[in-house]
C-alpha cells in the first residue's frame, strides 16, 4: 500500500441517491484497537454499519464501510465525521510508521453542565439529543425533578471537539440550549467539574437483590430475543466457529448473528479488550436478519489461537456480547418504579455510546416522564459496568405497577438500542 496524504486518511462518498448507503474509506498506519475505535466514532455519529472490509499486515491498514443513518431523519455532520476518524487515526508520516509507536491520547478534559428548566414531557431526551448534536459525550448525569415542577440537571461531559476550554464554545453551547429550549430554560452554567463529580463515581445503593437481577438476566434477555425475532430463529441466535486448516499463519473465526445496531463495534470491542488481533475482516450484508462476518485473527504474539480452552473462552465471550450487551430491567425503589439498565465498559474504560440518548429516546416514546437520572460505574467479579438508573413518574400514560406494562418498557427500551 501507498503512503496517503494526510488530507486523504479517511473519504467520505456519500451517495446521490438516499437509499444507498454512504461509503466511508480509512487509509491509515495500524495501531492496536483501531477499527474498535473508528466503529465507535462511527456508532456515536449515529450511523449503522451495513458492510465493511479491512485489512492490515501490522504496519498499514486499509478499511472499507458502508453506513447508514439509524433514523431516516438524522442527518450526520459528514465533515466533522471525517475530522474525528482522522483524528483517531495514527499520523501518516514520521517516526510512528517506522517504528510503530505511537503517543497515548490524552484524557479529555471533564466539564459540568448545570442548568435548570421548567419540566415538561421529553426533556430530558431533548437536552441529550442537543448535547449528542453538538458533539458532546455524557459521561455522568444527575437529574432531580422539584416538587414545584422544575428540573436540576447535572451532566458532566467531554468535548469531542476538544474546543470547551475556549470561551466561544462555553458560551455558544449555553445560548444555543437557551435558544431551542426557550421559556422553558431558566438558567445555564458551564464549568470544569470539581469534586462534585467524585461523588458520582459509584451508584448510591444498588441492592443486592437488584444487582444480582440486573447482572444475571442471561434468561431473561434470551426469552426477549426470542420473542422479538420469532420462535422459528431461536436456534441459530449466534453461531461462533472455529478454523484452523484455512489459514497457515491465522486463526478464522466466522460469525452468524441477529442483526443489531453496534454489532460490528461489539466484536471489534471484544477482540480488543481480549488482546485478539485481527488482520483481515469481512462484515455482510444483513440477510434475513442475519448478518455474517469472517475474522482472520492472531494472539497479540502474532501466533494461532490453537489452545481449545482459549478459542472456547472467546466464543463464549463473543456470544455474549453479541446477544447480551445491554442488561435492561424494571424494579421498584421502595414504593416507586425504576428502569436499571448496564453496559459493559472497554477496557479503556470508555463506555458505549449515545446509550442516554436511546433509553430516553424509548421512553418519550412511551410517554414516561423521568423523575431523576444516574449514571455511574459499577465493578462485578469479572467486568465494569456502566449502570443507568431512572427513577420513573408514576403520573404517566402507562400503570407502572402493572406487570405487563412493565415488560413493555424493557421490550422498547431494548428495541431501541439494539435498532430492531
């Protein structure tokens, strides 16, 4: 492969005709996770993946993706798409393509939005859709209903621009919540969070009860996917296979999976965090359904994967991040309803992402208001967790206390992070 200049890392070809997906081509060194990395990118600019093809020899990769908007009525900021996948992409020349280091990302800064508005039904999806525009990553949230009807809302976030130290961004982003929310804003303040977002790291006492509900639901996932996709599909939910004879330096995995928005960036995810490295990748078209997908993989030591305990280890952790990346249930807090629902957190420590954006997306559509909202970090023997907890309105259109109400919820809070 030839040397790109750095203008032409990552094209963009958007297609004349709005059925046909967009064309997105990285060309770029290599550095470990990147593709996990650029499917994220991709995933919070909320597009779904249709095809991809990438390869690499270690030093210099080469990736192809074809992506489509979730939603008919999003239209994606393609130029700051190109800019952030450049960005996460390893420079082009220099002393990283000689030698293959590379410098680590900084951690952004972490800033608090504070304001205050007079409630109303869908707020608070609409606050996470104006942040998600504007390209900001919601990191926590603290959301607190007054009983005179006004909402307190403390969303610590980082700047995917990287511009919020400047005054202009400060400024901006304040007028322009002010301006779409109008006479229901009261007041807005932006600043470097302080030790107020120490106290939010940890989840303000998730019973055990509840904690062994929410991150032991195999059972209960598994009746949703089969009662969303029919009983005729039960069986073939995901199929993991392992090959050996086909490649005399890789080891090939071939994967059939319901089709789901993020699928592409789960496996990506996987391999990373489990030090999988994959040189060569083909995602298909979803047929049925269905999509399929051929991972050519070595050990990050650059060998086979030939220890039977070990290639039944990554199956069984892919299979489990492909049918169960989102836990989702209803419980009761005392006397009053709530929505639990946990992700698993890369390695990195970065969560999924537009997962507010979803889950509040769900819920204005069913017509609940939120009472109050969390975000934090909860540690299991084997993983962290990034957990959402929503303290629901009883005044809504749906019984809370109704058990069939209550499986609603999950169903479209479900469907609606998974895209079915």
């Amino acid at each position: 492969m030839g040397i790109p200049g750095c203008d032409d890392v990552v094209l963009i070809e958007q297609s004349k005709n709005s059925d046909n997906p967009t064309v997105v081509t990285v060309n770029c060194p290599d550095k470990a996770g990147l593709g996990s990395d650029l499917c994220r990118i991709i995933l919070e600019f909320g597009l779904s993946i249709t095809r991809a093809d990438f390869s690499t020899d270690g030093r210099w990769c080469y990736m192809v993706f074809w992506v489509v908007p979730h939603s008919a009525l999003h239209n994606p900021n393609w130029n700051s798409l190109k800019n952030r996948l450049s960005y996460a992409s390893p420079p082009c020349l220099g002393p990283f393509y000689f030698d293959q280091k590379f410098s680590v990302t900084s951690v952004p800064s972490l800033y608090l939005l504070k304001f205050c508005f007079v409630d109303r039904k869908g707020l608070l999806h609409d606050v996470a859709k104006v942040l998600t525009e504007l390209e900001f990553s919601i990191q926590r949230v603290k959301v607190m209903t007054t009983p005179d009807g006004k909402v307190l809302d403390l969303f610590f976030i980082t700047d995917e621009l990287d511009l919020l130290h400047t005054e202009k961004r400060q400024s901006d982003t304040c007028r322009h919540l002010a301006t779409v929310f109008k006479e229901y804003c009261i007041s807005c303040e932006l600043q470097l969070a302080g030790p107020e977002y120490e106290s939010l790291q940890s989840l303000s006492s998730l019973p055990q009860p509840i904690a062994e509900e929410l991150f032991s639901c195999e059972q209960l996932e598994e009746k949703t996917v089969n009662q969303s996709l029919g009983a005729g599909k039960v069986a073939e939910k995901a199929i993991v296979t392992v090959d050996n004879q086909m490649s005399p330096a890789h080891t090939l995995l071939q994967i059939k999976c319901i089709d789901q928005k993020g699928l592409f960036y789960d496996i990506l995810r996987t391999s990373k965090d489990c030090n999988i490295r994959v040189t060569y990748g083909r995602f298909s078209s979803s047929v049925k359904g269905y999509r399929s997908m051929d991972l050519f993989i070595q050990q990050i030591d650059g060998n086979k994967i030939l220890d039977p305990k070990m290639q039944l280890a990554l199956c069984s952790r892919l299979k489990t991040e492909m049918l169960h990346p989102f836990r989702v249930i209803v419980a009761n807090r005392g006397p009053d309803t709530e929505l639990l629902l946990a992700n698993p957190v890369e390695l990195s420590g970065k969560g999924r992402p537009r997962v507010f954006y979803d889950v509040t997306l769900a819920l204005k559509t069913l017509g609940i208001c939120i009472f109050s909202a969390e975000i934090a970090r909860h540690a299991t023997q084997d993983q962290q967790w990034e957990v959402y907890r929503f303290l629901l309105n009883e005044n809504c259109e749906i019984p809370l206390a109704c058990a069939q109400a209550r499986k609603r919820i999950v169903d479209r809070v479900r469907r609606t992070l998974m895209g079915w």
